[in-house]
C-alpha cells in the first residue's frame, strides 16, 4: 500500500469568496483550465537590490541589470523546474510552457485534476459582479515543492482589478480642440503647464502599457491625433494568454485603454507604445507584467499601470509576486508607474478604515496620485488635492502588508493600524472636472481619475529617458532622497482625501507633489533649478 503523499502549504494562497457571492455549482469534472506556477528565483532579488549600488545615486551613476543577467541572477534553477514537470505528469497535468526567466511553469488538465494536485474543491459561484470560478481556503503541494512553490495563480478566475479612470459627468460628443479654454485639458496642454522639458518627444524608448480588458481602434488614435496636430504613435499589441485588443463601445474599459495610450503618447509621441492585453484576474495580470519586464524583443523602460484594488482584496502571495516583478524592473532600469485609486483614502472598501490600493502599495512601483488643476493661460493658478466626494478622490494612504521602506524611513508617516509604505509618491491632474480631452470610440471625452496620472508620467518618464545617460529606473529613493529641495515637483499642501491631509512635503494625498518637469530633469542631471 503506497504511503499518503505528504502536503504542504503554499504560502500566502489563502482566499475567500468576494462578498455575497454564493456557491452555485462545482465545475463540470472536464472543464479545462490553465495554472500558472511561480517558483523561487535563484537568488533574492531584495537581496540583489540590497547590494545594488544606485539606492540613491543619479540615472548616469547607476548600473542597471541586461535582460540576459537578470535572468541569469533571478531566473529559476533547473533543477525546480524539473520538479515541477514531474509533479505535473504525476497528477494527470500537461506542462504548456515553462519560462525560467519569469521563474513560471503554465499547466493544464481538468478541474478535477487541477483540485486534486493543488488540494482543493473549485466552485462556480454566482456575485453581485457577476459569475467566477473561484476556492476557498489554502492550496497545498507535495511536500518537496514547498519552498520551490511560491505561488499558484489561475484556479480562481475572479475579476481582480478596477481601471482608475471616471469620466466627466455631462461631456457628451464634441470636438478636441487643441488650445480649448475650458476646465478641461489636452496632454500637451498639461506637460505645458507641468513644464516638461521642451525639444524632447520620446524618440528611442518604449512604453509598455498593462490593460485586463478593452481594447482601441486606430481610426481614434488617427483622428485624436491629427486634432492635437501629432503624428498618430505607434502602437504595438502584445496578447498575453489569449487575451486581445477588443473595443466595444465608450461605456466599457475602452475608455482606460484609449485614456493611457492617447496620454502617454501625446506627450512622449515618438515613442514606441506596446498595449499587453490580458485577462483581469490575478494570473492573467501578474502574466502581463512579467512578459512586459522580460520582453526583449520590444524592452520597455517605463511600465504604466492603471488598474488595481485594495490590498485586502488580494492573496498574499499575489502581493509578493507582483512585488518581486517590480523589483527585477528595478533591477533593470525599467520604472513602473501606478494609479493610486479613485476612491478615496478607503479605497472603495466600506468598513469605514482606511485602505491602500496595490499594486500602487507595492515599495517599488511610482505611486501616483491625483489633484484637482485650475490653469490661467500657461501657468497653474491653483492645485489642490483631488476630492469631489468619497468615490471621487485621489487614493493614498498606509500600506497594510508591505513595511516602511529604506527610502521612507526618515518620514513622519500618518499614523496607522501599523508603519507601512506610504503613498502615493507623486501625483498630476486627476478630476474628472479639470480631466483630459481624449477620444474613445468616436466620442470626444473628457476622463480623469488617477489613471491618466500614470501615463502622464510614463511620458515624462520617456522624455527624460531620451535626454539622460540611462534610464531613470527606479525613481522612489531619489524622491525622497537627492531630489529633495531641487524644485522637482509641486508640493500640493491644501486638500484631503478622507483620512489623510496635504501639507507641506510628502503627504498621503499626493505624496511630493505634481511634476516640474524641466526642474526634474536638471535635478537627475546633477544640477537643481531656482523656483519658479
């Protein structure tokens, strides 16, 4: 008689269902579903950036990993991933492909088979949100696997993030107008008034762009773009697991889609925008981030992400591996930009505390917050903290799993239920009230929400980038450190987002402030400029 297979825990797989879901039936025992295995990397890439020596150093001192050393360094051993395959083959899997430099093994097999090898009962459940295949409770492997396994993500299918975006209330079809008078701006109207760097256009780096559903269609980007009097970009689209461009209309995701490509782009036109499309669910996301960093056909830079949810709503092993993902950008020199949230210092999250959204709360990503612009010819006249109501607010706040980091430590951080990342770290114009003159799907809109905070600065980002030695990387210790007193951002100091008020420097609305650019790039070449 063979002996019970010993099981272990796979950290940080606990979960629950969402709220008021109810189980409504298990899983036909031959639907097909596929699995994505995280293993350990061959090094700790904290340990790794622990030793890097450009903490606080400037873009032209640092020295940044080649795709092919990162996965040389933080790629999986051999060795765990032969184990892997055997495990698969021992429990009636089929190995789909295997990824030692994003450290992932994709499996495939019946639901039966997948509840079996990972010591759970999937079930459908119906939600206010609609139907998911979804678990509950922790995952298991073989005991072997334990500390190879570092994640296991794709048996729950749950919607797992929200698009930062909120379009103006009232704005119906209209034309862009290029030098419009309005409460609303164009992207070049804004990089005026947050004085980018002029003669520079992004020629020579690359955008990636992370969208979980949605899609555009060229005719917008031709059409928005001959109104700004801009070349149209040039838009690549990367399909992560079968995921595709697919607009349909201007009430849907389209609106995030078209808002971060038409953003970035306008402000950084020559560079190279690539759209990874995938499914909104905690696999189909972290696959999109980790084929963007490793990608090294197109070899993005700067990373805009507009989609999240608070961390409450995510298993800690997601939280880690996203975490881990941003870590080796770092590595890279690539800088990975990050909508803080729409809703408010309790993140939309209605138990009355106060709620960070990730993956903004991740150490390593550029948080970005949002604040209300009133412009007066080419010159801010006024900039607050954006907040027209609990679920029109910039988020920022406390993280609630990831500690202070080194770059934070010398803050007074607002008090919280524990110390915690604070964010954001920088903010830009995001109500819906002073939003962005976009086109979705042949209307004219205006959009705000801290979504178009990312991809304005994924834009600053390529222009610096062109103008400096190498890339800007990871920007967070220099904000905090070197930057600080060079006149590189706008410090907001009046405004609340519920729990948390501006004030002068760093605050958990809108962290060091909106953008001056020209004053930025001077200070990440060494040298500062006066106040405007």
């Amino acid at each position: 008689m063979q002996a019970p297979e010993s099981r272990v825990v796979v950290r940080g797989s606990e979960r629950q269902p969402l709220p008021d879901a109810l189980p409504a039936h298990a899983p036909a025992l031959d639907e097909r579903l596929e699995v994505t295995v995280r293993v350990r990397p061959k090094n700790d890439p904290a340990s790794l950036l622990a030793t890097s020596p450009f903490a606080d150093q400037l873009p032209a001192e640092r020295t940044y990993l080649t795709r092919e050393q990162l996965d040389e360094q933080l790629g999986a051993d051999p060795h765990d991933l032969t184990q892997v395959h055997a495990f698969a083959h021992a429990h009636g899997l089929a190995v789909v492909h295997t990824d030692a430099a994003r450290r992932s093994v994709v499996l495939a097999g019946t639901a039966a088979a997948m509840g079996a090898a990972f010591g759970t009962e999937l079930q459908h459940y119906h939600s206010p949100g609609g139907t998911y295949r979804g678990r509950t409770g922790v995952l298991t492997v073989p005991a072997p696997l334990g500390d190879i396994v570092q994640g296991v993500f794709g048996l729950d299918d749950r919607p797992q993030a929200e698009p930062h975006f909120q379009v103006r209330p009232g704005r119906g079809p209209g034309a862009i107008v290029a030098h419009a008078a309005s409460a609303a701006f164009t992207p070049p109207q804004l990089a005026q008034l947050y004085q980018f760097p002029a003669g520079l256009d992004g020629a020579g780096q690359t955008i990636a762009i992370i969208e979980l559903g949605g899609g555009f269609k060229p005719q917008d980007l031709k059409t928005y773009f001959a109104g700004l009097g801009l070349p149209a970009p040039t838009v690549k689209v990367v399909s992560v697991g079968g995921a595709r461009n697919q607009p349909t209309n201007a009430n849907s995701a389209d609106g995030e889609v078209l808002l971060d490509i038409e953003v970035a782009a306008a402000v950084a036109p020559r560079a190279k925008i690539v759209v990874y499309f995938a499914a909104n669910t905690s696999q189909g996301f972290l696959n999109a981030i980790t084929q963007a960093i490793h990608d090294k056909t197109n070899k993005p830079s700067i990373i805009s992400i507009s989609w999240g949810g608070p961390e409450s709503t995510w298993t800690s092993q997601a939280l880690d591996q996203f975490n881990q993902a941003f870590q080796s950008a770092a590595l890279l020199g690539v800088t990975v930009c990050c909508a803080a949230g729409d809703n408010g210092s309790a993140d939309g999250v209605s138990d009355g505390q106060p709620h960070a959204d990730f993956p903004a709360s991740s150490p390593y990503a550029l948080a970005c917050g949002g604040t209300k612009l009133v412009a007066s010819g080419p010159s801010i006249s006024s900039e607050v903290v954006w907040n027209e109501g609990p679920d029109s607010a910039t988020g920022g706040g406390i993280s609630a799993y990831f500690p202070v980091p080194d770059y934070q430590q010398q803050l007074t951080l607002p008090a919280a239920a524990k110390p915690g990342r604070g964010l954001p770290d920088v903010a830009g114009d995001a109500d819906p009230n002073t939003g962005y003159q976009v086109r979705v799907d042949g209307q004219d809109l205006v959009i705000g929400g801290t979504s178009a905070v990312a991809p304005l600065w994924a834009g600053l980002l390529a222009l610096l980038n062109q103008k400096l030695p190498r890339p800007v990387g990871f920007l967070n210790p220099l904000l905090y450190g070197s930057l600080i007193g060079k006149n590189a951002t706008r410090d907001i100091t009046s405004g609340t987002n519920g729990a948390y008020a501006a004030g002068p420097g760093w605050d958990a609305c809108t962290g060091w402030g909106s953008p001056r650019g020209a004053a930025l790039l001077a200070a990440l070449q060494g040298g500062s400029r006066p106040a405007a």
